[in-house]
C-alpha cells in the first residue's frame, strides 16, 4: 500500500474509534496517528532487511509519541492506540484487523522463548490499559483483556480476560469494540452458571421429596398388607 493511501486509511481510522475527536485536523496530534504512519514506512524497510534505517524510524517515533512498536511485527489494518503512553509491540508480534490498545500495553516475550517469542492478537480484539500479554499465544478473535491483566496463555475468541494472571470471566462476549467500544456491558457467564446450578439443585430436592414420599407411602402399604 502507497503511503498517501496508509495516511488515509490511519486517519479515517482515528476518526472511526475515538469519540474524543472533534475535527480532522485533530488526527495529526494523535500518538497512534503518528506512530502507525513511522511503522508503515519502518516495516517496509525492515521486510527489504534496512534493519538499522527501520529501526531508527521506529526509535525516533518513540521519542515522539511514548509507543514503540518494533518494525518486525506485523500489524493488519484499522489499528488504533488510544492515548499511546508506554506502549511496547515486540518483533514477532502479529496483529490482525481492527484492533484497539490503550496506553500501557505490552505485547511482550517472556525471556523463555525463541523464534516466535510475541503474541498474536487476532481481529477486533481490545487490550486494555496497562494490560500486559506475554508469550508466543494467540488472543483469540474479538476478545476484551481487561486493564492491569497480565495474560501469560491463550485466549478463546470473544472472551473476556481479566486479572494476575489473566483467566476468563466470559467467553459468550460477541459484542465487537470496533463497532459498540462498550467496555463494561458484558454478559455476566458466571452468574449465568450460578442461576443454571440453582435451576438444577431445585429440581433435584423436588425429585428426591416425590421420592421420599412415594418409599414412605410404599412402607405404609407394606406394613399394612403384613398385619
Ligand atoms: C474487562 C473489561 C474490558 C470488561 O469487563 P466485563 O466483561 O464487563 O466484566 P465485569 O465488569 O462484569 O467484571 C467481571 C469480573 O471481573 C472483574 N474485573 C473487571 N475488570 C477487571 C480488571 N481490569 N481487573 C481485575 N478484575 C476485573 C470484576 O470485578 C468482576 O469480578 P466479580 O465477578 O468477582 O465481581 C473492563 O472491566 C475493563 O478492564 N475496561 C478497561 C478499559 C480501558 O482500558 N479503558 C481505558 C480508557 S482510557
């Protein structure tokens, strides 16, 4: 893709995710804004093996918006990092489309792994602030990874991680960021195996009163037909 057709796919897609904006001439003071148009020309470079040059691009952005982003990692389109403070992609990082981070992210390695060493994070996923995702796993498509987690393993598709180390609060979430960015108004799946557990215990005690009643009145006619 030619650069002018990257500038404008980076700033209709800044203006499509952030309800913030108020005017297009606002995109240019966006870190993300500033950070993807560094990574496109820094990824080409590096996929042409400029190592040094890509990597001056890319370190150069950092000092600029606070978002380092290495230029090996592969990211799809409609990306989009809100507020950008402190965010880290590392090389192998793969990252498909229509994906939204808030500042302090971290697609890291773990320090145990080689090769592939980064996540990949699958389309329409949201990683929330401060969220760290460490290893060579994939984050499945349009899952949520809540703010402060630190995921350390796979995630399903539309699941929503949360805490130290990360483990799944929801897993029926197909409510995509790119189209709602409803960040709270999820369903609730362990209330909903709660009330399926009550459902069950209930009609248990009811079966097992019918039969207490039926082997009572059962004795009854035993004891009757013996006397
Ligand atoms: C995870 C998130 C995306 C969606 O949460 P959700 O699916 O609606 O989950 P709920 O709010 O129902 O919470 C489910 C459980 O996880 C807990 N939880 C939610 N977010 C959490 C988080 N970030 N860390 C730890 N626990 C969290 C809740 O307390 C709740 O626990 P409980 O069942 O024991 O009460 C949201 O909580 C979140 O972290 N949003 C941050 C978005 C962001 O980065 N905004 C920055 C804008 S600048």
């Amino acid at each position: 893709m030619g650069l002018i057709k990257s500038i404008k796919n980076e700033i209709a897609v800044v203006k499509e995710r952030d309800p913030a904006i108020h005017s297009s001439m606002e995109v240019f003071l966006y870190p993300s804004f500033r950070v993807m148009i560094s990574y496109r020309i820094a990824h080409k470079l590096y996929m042409k093996k400029h190592y040094f040059l890509a990597r001056w691009i890319s370190q150069r952005a950092v000092r600029k918006t606070g978002i380092e982003i290495h230029p090996g990692a592969v990211i799809g389109e409609g990306f989009f990092i809100d507020h950008g403070n402190g965010v880290v992609i590392g090389e192998t990082a793969e990252i498909g489309n229509n994906v939204t981070l808030y500042q302090g992210v971290t697609l890291g390695g773990t320090g145990k792994e080689s090769g592939k060493r980064h996540p990949t994070v699958c389309d329409n996923v949201m990683i929330s602030a401060g969220a760290k995702v460490l290893g060579s796993f994939t984050i499945g498509e349009g899952s949520k990874i809540g703010a402060g987690s630190v995921v350390l393993e796979a995630v399903p598709p539309h699941s929503t991680v949360v805490g130290v180390p990360g483990h799944v609060v929801n897993r029926k979430n197909s409510v995509m960021p790119r189209e709602t960015l409803d960040q709270t108004d999820l369903p609730d799946p362990v209330q909903e195996d709660i009330m399926t557990l009550k459902k069950e215990n209930s009609e248990l005690t009811t079966r097992l009163l019918n039969l207490e009643d039926e082997m009572r009145s059962l004795k009854r006619s035993v004891d009757a037909g013996q006397k």
